[in-house]
C-alpha cells in the first residue's frame, strides 16, 4: 500500500517501490485487450476504427487524470504529484498508438493522404500538433530534463494546457454531431484549464519588473 | 414486362423467421441464450422471405456477410453508435404503413405499402454501397425501381426534383426523443427528378432475400448506390414531386461537408477525412486488408456520369 505522508496541510501519497510501474501496465490494459480482440476478429464489422477511436478516447482518460493531480492538491489537500509522471506518459503512449493505429493500419501507410490531412483538414492538423507537443513533453520528462531545464521547465510543460485544448476541440470534431461523450470530456478538459487561468495570471504578473 | 404476384398473406402477417426459429429451438430444448433470444426479436418484420428476381447492375464483389449489415448502421433515429439501431429498433412497428406519394404530380395517391408491393415487379439489386464516412459494403437489396412509382404517378411538367421524408415517432425511435445530440427531425432527401428516374434508383423493402430489418430502413427506403449512403433515406412515408431543390437533413446540419448531390467522388475530399479510399466493411479483423480505392460514382459512372455533364463536381458536391 502506498504511504501518506502530511506535510504542512497536505498529504502526499507516496508510491511503494513498483507502484508506479504497476499502474503503467493496468493503464495500458485496454490498449492491449481491444489490440487482442481486433487480432481476432473481434471488435464488429469496422475494427480498425474502433480500436483507433479507443486509443483516442483512453488518451483523453489519462489527460483528464493527469490535469486533476493540481486541482485535488489545491481542493482537497490529497497529493499525488508522484504518480503524474507516469499518468502523463500514458497520455503519451496512448496518443503513439492513436496516431500509430491511423497511419499504419487505417491509412495502411498512404503518405499522400497523410501529408493532405496536415496541409488540408484543420481536424487532423489539431491532432498531429497536440502530438508533436505531447512528444516534447514526453522526451522532456526524465529527471535528467528537469534538472537540466530547472525552471524553464515547468513553464515548457505548461504546454500541456494547450495540448488539453488542442484535443478537446478535436475530439469535439471527430463526431458529425454533438453528442454527450465529446462534449462531456471537452467541458471537463476545458473546466481543468479555465481553473488554472487565475493561478498562471499571477505567475505572470510576478515577472514583470 | 413479368409481374410477381405477392402471396396471400400480407408480409406484416408473417411470423418472422427469427420468431419461429426461436420458438422450433425452445421446443427443441436448444440452448437459446437470452441474449440470442432478445436479438432475434430485435428485428421485427425480418424473416419474411420475398420472391425476387435478380434483377440488372449486378455487382461482381463478395455481398457483405449479412450480420455486418444488420449490425453497422447509421440510422440516427435509434442513436448516434453504429450498433445502437440493431439494440434499440425493436420496438418499431413497420406495419400497417403507408406511403403517399403527391406534389406536382397527376394522379397523387396514398400506398398501402403492402399493395405497392405487391403491384411492383421486385427484383434483387447487389449494389456497392459507400457511406460518406469512407467504409463501404457490398448489399443485395430486394426492391423495385423508383422510376416504375413515379411513371405512375405521373409527374407534371414544372415537377423537378423529389423530397422524401422519414417517419416521426420518437415513442419507437429513441434518437428522436433526445435533444441536444440530435438532427431535426423528420430526416428529409432529395434528388433530381432524372437522378430518381435514373434506372439505378430503387426502393428496397428488404436484404438478403428477406423484408427489411428495422435497423435497415424498414419498411421501405431509397438506394441510390452512386450517392453517399446518407441519401438513402430510411422508413420512408412521404415522396413529394417539388419544383425547387428541396432541404436535405445533412446539408443543414453542416452545409460545408454535405452536399445535395452527395455524388461519390474520390476526387473531392470530406472536410475532416480523405475519400479517395474505403475501409471495407466486414473484411476480418487488423490485417483483413480492408482498404480499398473509391470509384468514381462508386463504379456506376457508366449509367450516370451524363446527367452530371458539364457541372463543376467540386462546387456541387
């Protein structure tokens, strides 16, 4: 069982030795069933795109988990700053399967169409730039990065709020109508950014000579 | 030309195979799952066998396997998720029915939709079928052309398009009653007059050799296999002969991504996805190879590219 250490008003979960790493396996638990079952045959008459929006949905599902660590600190005095790391490197993998999927096994590699989607489909070019910068995050998350960068590196990583709003807008997309699932998790990412907006003012301000 | 006579016993009158086989299996003392047994009745008028002939425009591709098209449907008025219309359409009632057909035409007249086809001649249509979100199927539909239907009604001559329209039930249809997901309702299409006289264009009432499932359109939809799935217009009451190009369900959601003419063109792009390729339906898992390229006109350019003669098909799309 992970510990709870107070400090100060907080208590911080701490992970046991492992923990951490449990949880990346779970995490990718649905990855992997859905990938067996689409093996098999399994997943209904239009697998790939049900494995591909699968993958999406779990990234949002992670990002959503990762942006509430902040929030149930500040609200609720519960600290679970040791597991955002690997949360956020779920989102990560998510996003490299979501993306993997559409490339290699729906556009069965067609570089044409890959380079339109960039160039012509506002939808698709949200996805890919949220990609690209959930890449930085993620090449950017060793211990190694964060000594290095030292304090360049938590405002690099408040990219991560515009990643939140890049997907949502795209996951609103990906329906031909609105409907309760995107808008409901579009409203929850864009609830978690809105929330930061008077804590990253101050932050600004605080700059300024 | 040679006319089918419709058996005795009105189709609504048949008990549905899935019924009966149900029933035989229980006498049987098979092992019928709930499950099996809720599925089965999901389908309502399905199972009554119709005598078709094969008719012309018979495509060379395997049909797709029967449960892929009774089970990945867009049929909105039973929800947004492709299996929502095979789980939640079973307590629509198909019959009795009734299809009225009016407007700028002669002889204006209310169908008996039992009657109409039993005065068709039925014939089966294996069409390719490519819906406009890039997957497709290959679909052998019972029906009869709609051409035959008009001729008889005779349009008049300011008579320039045709304007179907769906039926209206939200106590049977559960994705007419919620809100802010929804269309509005009723589902309306529309087509030139000569792309509905065009001998291409029918009007099924059933699949496989059987009356429509309720998932499908039941009791009677348009086909229409150059244009875009959405065209088909499913459980349709009311076909109108107007003047002037009638409002289409999708054009007014989002005008930008679908047109009237909603012709399937590879050349022409969906504002969100390619449509120079199509995923095929119920090729068999991952590594099916289910991608192929998409036809102009969906392969049936031969008998309708002329009526396009002349138009800018990136204009109307």
């Amino acid at each position: 069982m992970p510990r709870i250490i107070r400090s100060g008003r907080n208590h911080v979960v701490v992970p046991w030795r492992g923990e951490v790493w449990i949880i990346a396996l779970l995490g990718l638990l649905p990855a992997a069933v859905y990938f067996w079952y689409g093996a098999q045959d399994r997943l209904g008459p239009d697998p790939v795109n049900v494995f591909e929006r699968w993958l999406g949905l779990w990234a949002v599902r992670f990002l959503v988990l990762t942006l509430l660590v902040t929030p149930l600190r500040v609200l609720a005095g519960y600290s679970l700053l040791r597991y955002r790391r690997m949360l956020g490197l779920l989102v990560f993998a998510y996003a490299c399967l979501h993306v993997g999927t559409y490339v290699i096994l729906d556009q069965q590699g067609n570089l044409g169409v890959l380079v339109q989607d960039i160039t012509h489909r506002p939808f698709l070019l949200l996805g890919f730039v949220a990609f690209v910068l959930l890449s930085l995050l993620a090449a950017t998350s060793t211990n190694w990065s964060m000594r290095r960068l030292g304090r360049q590196w938590g405002r690099l990583h408040r990219l991560v709020y515009g990643v939140a709003l890049l997907v949502a807008v795209h996951f609103l997309m990906a329906f031909k109508t609105y409907n309760a699932t995107s808008i409901g998790y579009a409203a929850i990412l864009g609830m978690l950014v809105l929330w930061r907006v008077p804590d990253l003012w101050r932050k600004r301000m605080r700059r300024v000579p | 030309m040679a006319r089918w006579s419709y058996p005795r016993p009105s189709p609504g009158e048949i008990t549905p195979r899935s019924v009966w086989l149900g029933r035989r299996q229980m006498l049987a003392g098979a092992a019928v799952t709930a499950a099996e047994w809720g599925a089965g009745r999901a389908s309502h008028a399905y199972g009554a066998g119709l005598h078709t002939r094969p008719g012309p425009f018979q495509a060379t591709e395997k049909p797709t396997p029967l449960t892929d098209v009774t089970h990945y449907n867009n049929f909105y008025e039973f929800g947004l998720d492709k299996s929502d219309p095979a789980t939640y359409s079973a307590a629509f009632q198909p019959r009795p029915w009734t299809l009225s057909v009016e407007g700028l035409v002669a002889h204006p007249r209310v169908w008996d939709l039992d009657q109409l086809i039993a005065s068709m001649p039925m014939e089966e249509r294996l069409y390719r079928m490519r819906c406009v979100e890039a997957w497709s199927m290959v679909i052998p539909w019972d029906g009869f052309a709609l051409s035959e239907l008009l001729r008889q009604a005779e349009p008049l001559g300011n008579a320039r398009y045709v304007s179907f329209e769906s039926v209206v039930r939200p106590d049977q249809m559960p994705g007419q009653r919620s809100g802010l997901d929804s269309l509005s309702w009723p589902y309306v299409e529309g087509l030139r007059l000569d792309e509905a006289m065009n001998p291409l264009t029918i009007l099924a009432v059933g699949l496989y050799g059987e009356m429509l499932p309720n998932q499908n359109g039941a009791p009677v939809r348009l086909v229409v296999p150059w244009k875009y799935g959405f065209k088909g217009i499913k459980s349709i009451t009311r076909i109108r002969l107007v003047a002037d190009m009638p409002p289409t369900t999708w054009n007014r959601m989002s005008p930008d991504e679908y047109g009237f003419y909603a012709n399937v063109n590879p050349e022409v792009d969906h504002p969100r996805w390619s449509q120079s390729s199509e995923r095929v339906i119920g090729a068999g898992g991952f590594f099916g190879g289910g991608r192929k390229k998409t036809l102009m006109f969906n392969g049936y350019g031969e008998q309708v590219a002329s009526m396009y003669a002349g138009m800018d098909l990136r204009t109307s799309y």
